[in-house]
C-alpha cells in the first residue's frame, strides 16, 4: 500500500543509530555523517518506488558526495514476512544498482521508529549538524522511469543545504510502499 511521509519539520534533530552494513562493518551516523550534510533514507530490496528509483539514488549520491554530503540507507523492513528484504539480499541489491554509500540493516527497527519513517523510499536529508532540512522526494517520477526534463528535487535540495545549510521551504512528500513493520 502506498504510503506519504508528512512534510519537513526543520531544524528536528538526527537520532543517533549503530547499524551492521553489507560490507560486514557496523556503523553509526556519527561515523558517517557527511561534512557539508547528511542524507539517511529508508528504502527496502522489493518496493517497486525503490526499484524504479534505485539508479537514480546511486547517481545522486556520488554527486552529492563530491559536495560534502554523505548518503546512508537503511532497511528497516520486516524480512520474516518479506523475505525479498532480509539481510543476505540488501549486498547483492546494492550492488546491482551501484551503491558505493553504506546500506544498513535495521533489524529491530527501532531507526525507522525513531525517525518516524513512513514509507520506501523516505527521504531524511540534513545539514552538517545534523538538523532536519529536507523530507521530499527523488523526483516526480514516483514509481515509473523519470522523463528527460525530470527536475532532481533531492539533489537539488542537498546541494542547496551543502552550499546554504538550509533547504527549500517548498517540498513534495515522497511516495512510496509503507514500511513493513513486525508484528506487536
């Protein structure tokens, strides 16, 4: 079921998190954070937004790290139920679409709560203090492949809170499939 995160609530801070990766490691946003900014997004292995979007992703991240801006993904889904997500599918997932940005398992997911994610993807993009800047989408492509005059609405707003440390005060929600949380 589609799912849309509420709008930007500037200036929110960061909660801290210690996540294992695909790379073997654990890693904490501390470690990661980017010097410029920081962009945590929530996205899954199965959700057809984050397939049609995954490319895209990793396209924007190299870019916006040559800005100071570090990208980290998390997936917080329940994998007994949607086993498309478990850990041992998120290396060879990223590593089909070319993530060279940390992606973390949130096993109990506790992250995505404290973040209050709503969906896959679920965009979280924040200045060099870790405060909240940007809570908007890719782009408008949704889950279809985006167009040639598609304007890069994450990019842009990152490398706006790069350059500014602050993002733009019009954003559309991001849209996406709702996380898929373990029973109570």
């Amino acid at each position: 079921m589609a799912a849309t995160p509420p709008i930007c609530d500037f200036g929110w801070k960061a909660p801290d998190f210690t996540l294992p990766g695909v790379d073997g490691k654990t890693h904490s946003l501390a470690e990661l954070k980017g010097e410029t900014g920081t962009l945590v997004v929530f996205i899954c292995n199965h959700c057809p937004y984050v397939i049609a979007i995954a490319d895209r992703l990793a396209r924007d991240a190299r870019e916006l790290k040559a800005l100071g801006v570090n990208v980290i993904a998390i997936n917080s889904n329940d994998a007994v139920n949607y086993p498309d997500d478990a850990f041992d599918k998120m290396a060879p997932f990223a590593a089909k679409y070319g993530f060279d940005f940390p992606y973390l398992h949130d096993e109990t997911q506790a992250v995505a709560r404290a973040y209050d994610a709503v969906c896959t993807p679920d965009f979280f993009g924040f200045d060099r203090d870790l405060g909240l800047q940007y809570r908007g989408r890719l782009d408008s492509s949704g889950k279809n492949p985006a167009g040639p005059d598609a304007r890069r609405e994450l990019y842009e707003a990152m490398a706006e809170v790069a350059r500014s440390g602050t993002g733009p005060r019009e954003q559309i929600s991001s849209m996406g499939c709702s996380i898929k949380w373990k029973a109570a």
